[in-house]
C-alpha cells in the first residue's frame, strides 16, 4: 500500500490548487515543493485575475468564457485577496481602433455570463481623472472590469487549506530520484536529509522545472513538447492618484499594464519574448525594462525612466509548444497529459495554465484521475479559501470591524492585515490591547505577531518569505529593518528547533 494516493511536485499555484481540491475529495496528498511557496512564476505574475481580453483576438474564446468565470469564483471564494479593478483603455490609430475595441469589449463583457461587476462603458478624458496622468491627445478612454489580487498570497492560502483537509505540504525539499513500478517511489532531500515516500499517482506541476524535472529526475525518453516565455516587469513610485489602472496598445501590436500597486506604486507590465537560461535566475533585460518604460512613455506625460525603477522581476512561463512562431502567440491554454499503462504508475504532467483558472485546472486534472480513485464531487468553486469568509460586499465592513475592535491599529495596518488574512486576523492580533503587545516592529506594522503567525502557519523561513511572498513590505523596510527581521527569525528557528 502506497503512503500517498497522490504526490505533488511544484508548490506553485497549480500544485497547491490540484493539492486542495484532492485533500478535499478524500485523497491522501503529498507536495513537495524545492524552494519556498510561489517562489517561481506564481509570484510574478501582473497581479490580474482576468479574462485575458487579448485573448480574443486568436479565438481563444474558451478559454476567455472559462477565466471569466473563474474571476467571478474568485471574488467570492477570496475575497479579501480578490479586488475588483476598473481598468481603461485609450484607443489610438493601429490595427485595434475604437469600434474593433468597443466590439471586443461588448463580447468580453457578456461571454462569462452572469458578472458582479460592472460593464464597460466609454469615459470622456478630457474632464476625468483618469486623462489627468496622460497625454493630452488622449481624449476618450474605454473603460472595463476586471479584478486584481496577490498572487503569491493566493498560492499561500490554497497551501494553507490544503494543509487543513490532510495534505502534507513540505516546503525546501527536493525531489533526487523516483523509481516507477506499479507505484512510484520518490527520495527526497530536505536540508541534507533523505527520506522515501511512496504514491500512487505523480503529478509534475513543476512550473519552468517541468521540462528538467521530467528529462533528470523522472528519466523520461525524449523532450517535453514545451516552451518557455519570460514574461519582466517594473514596478515605480505613484504615476496616478485614483485606484484603477491602464491597458496601453504598444506600437508592436501587443499590450501592456499600469495598475495601481501596494499603494504608492505603479506595476508596468509585461513583455512576452521566449526564455533561454537558467530557470532558476530569470532577470529582466535592459531591454525588457526600456521596452516597458517606453510602452508607458506613448501614454503618461510623466516621463517613465529605467532609473525609477525601484524593483524589476520576471517570471517564466512553462507553456504547451503548439508550434506558433512567437511567443505571444502560443496558447495560454493549459494541457494535461496522462501517460500511463499496464501496471505502470501513472504520470500527470501539467502544462501552461493562469493564475486565474488553476481552479479549474485542479479539477480538470482530478477527472482525469478519476478513473484511479473514488473520487468526491468537486466543491472548490463554493468554499471559502482561509480567511474569506464573507461577502465581497463586505470588504469595506470587515475592515472598519477590524479597526473597532482593536482600536490602536492604524487604518492602512488595519487595510493591510485584511487585505492579506481577512477573518484570519485574529489568530494575529487576537488578545492584544495594544500595539506593544505585538511585539518588535520592523518598519512601520510589520510585527513580531504576524511575523510569528507565518513561521507557524504559513511555512515562512525567510525575510524573503514574508517580505516578497507573504507580502511586499520590502518595497517600503529599510535595510536596518530588514537586517532585524534576519536575525528575530533566526532566533525564533533556533528556539522552535
């Protein structure tokens, strides 16, 4: 009898989504993940939860009705994690006028069916806020939903409740060998030691790692029909004052994002150009950053320079080769491939897929699995991931019901904590009559309290766990601080150890 009906390699959003969805169902889950939660492409992504309107113009008009519908899912299932955003569009002379637009706006508005959020609609700029940032030949904007949200964050908490229904989640340990009979048996290696578990069925969701995962370690004949696009983007001080964002048209034919971010930032982003490298070191090029400066020079009459960058990051994506000439046009799709056979344990290798519909590819993967265990009914799309219990509508409630009733947090701490925990603050702050009683601060709210809450809870080992993953606090710490957050959790291991 094997250990685990189910092992996972890949701690990113569709490891810990297919992990969840299979705990919930009864499975006894394994995931193993190398580095830290998200630590690859799930946490770098535009931050989006969205239908993927440029999708429209290669037909990909599935794929567009089922994101839709996985934005309206996410709202309710997260949402203090999930935010509706307005986002606006200027139209200018090149292959996507106004009318091709406004036609792609009417479908993307009504192919998800029902929506929470509000239709588009054509915006005067010349006396709106949102034309204040832009040049002044902007004169008109199309404006549309959609939503935003932490992506790493997202990854967490699918990790979290995973982990509450049964899944065994372990974080820093490398999968060195499988042997493949009737079961697999797979060594790991977590920190130097090794130990062996056993399953019925693996699962690669390895991200970037996909292709090397399954050539090294899985010793699989020939290569994976895959493709790997590095997607960089920039982010910079404030360029606009009101919440929502822009969708540019860049003069390659291809569009790029200004969204509002951690308050007193702006995200740019992204490029789409085929990866060659080491997937564990993707850096944006200089001329991935000047490409994005000046896709945001044609609109902003605040000139955007690679010298006001404050931060830069790239993730890869690990997409299904359908065989298109350039990157931005290979499907977005995800694809699931079964190889299996006569008493040989089976293998899932997970290709592609978005932020937005790892739901979906969750529960795509365990039908393709059904015919290995009795299986319970899907239930993801209806329940609640940790924390996000509660009405969208509510949002603004739970927050001022957070700021009542522990009166001395600030509003933006208060924001903060429910933006990234919602009804889990408590298990924070929970007892405490004032700040002080939340220990040491690094930065402005970043406390000993929550600090000690992600080393519990939530696999944080690392400055770079909470500051970039669990949040983005290191765009605002100091050097200072984050040198003391260093040594408050080291001394926190050694005590736990």
């Amino acid at each position: 009898m094997a250990d685990f009906d189910l092992a996972i390699i890949g701690g990113g959003i569709n490891g810990v989504g297919i992990a969840r969805d299979a705990a919930g169902r009864g499975l006894k889950v394994l995931l193993v993940e190398q580095n830290d939660l998200a630590s690859g492409t799930s946490s770098a992504s535009t931050k989006l939860i969205h239908g993927g309107l440029r999708y429209l113009e290669h037909g990909a008009f599935r794929l567009v009705r089922e994101a839709l519908a996985e934005r309206e899912v996410l709202l309710r299932i997260a949402p203090h994690l999930v935010r509706p955003i307005r986002i606006v569009l200027p139209p200018q002379n090149g292959p996507r006028s106004a009318f091709v637009i406004r036609m792609g706006l009417f479908v993307y508005d009504h192919l998800g069916g029902h929506t929470m959020l509000p239709k588009s609609k054509t915006v005067n700029l010349t006396h709106h806020a949102y034309g204040v940032p832009l040049q002044r030949h902007y004169t008109v904007g199309l404006e549309f939903s959609d939503c935003m949200s932490d992506d790493s964050r997202l990854v967490v908490l699918n990790a979290v409740d995973a982990a509450a229904r049964g899944a065994l989640i372990r974080t820093r340990t490398r999968c060195v060998r499988v042997e493949r009979s009737e079961l697999w048996t797979l060594v790991l290696n977590a920190r130097g030691r090794r130990n062996v578990a056993t399953a019925r069925v693996l699962i690669n969701a390895a991200g970037p790692w996909v292709g090397q995962l399954a050539e090294t370690v899985l010793r699989l004949e020939g290569p994976l029909p895959l493709r790997l696009a590095q997607g960089s983007h920039i982010v910079v001080r404030r360029l606009f004052d009101h919440s929502s964002g822009y969708m540019f048209q860049t003069a390659d034919a291809r569009v790029v994002f200004a969204l509002p971010f951690e308050q007193d930032f702006t995200l740019i982003g992204t490029t789409d150009n085929d990866f060659i490298g080491d997937v564990a070191t993707p850096i944006p090029s200089m001329q991935e950053i000047n490409y994005l400066c000046e896709a945001a020079n044609m609109y902003f009459r605040e000139p955007v320079r690679p010298v006001d960058v404050v931060w830069a990051f790239s993730g890869i994506r690990s997409l299904y080769d359908d065989g298109a000439v350039n990157a931005d046009d290979v499907t977005r799709d995800y694809v699931l491939a079964l190889d299996e056979g006569f008493r040989v344990a089976p293998l899932l290798t997970v290709y592609g897929g978005k932020i937005t519909t790892y739901r979906r590819l969750a529960e795509a993967a365990l039908t393709k699995l059904a015919h290995f265990f009795a299986l319970g009914r899907a239930w993801t799309a209806q329940a609640p991931l940790p924390g996000g219990d509660f009405n969208p509508k509510d949002r603004e409630s739970v927050i001022a019901d957070v700021a009542r009733r522990w009166p001395f947090l600030s509003d933006n701490h208060a924001r903060r904590l429910v933006s990234a925990y919602g009804t889990r603050v408590d298990r924070i702050i929970d007892g405490a009559k004032s700040m002080d009683d939340l220990g040491v601060r690094f930065g402005v709210d970043l406390t000993a309290a929550e600090v000690r809450y992600l080393m519990r809870e939530e696999w944080a080992e690392t400055p770079d766990d909470i500051l970039w993953r669990r949040s983005k606090l290191a765009l605002r710490l100091s050097r200072e601080d984050q040198e003391a957050l260093s040594r408050f959790m080291v001394s926190s291991l050694g005590a736990t150890g």
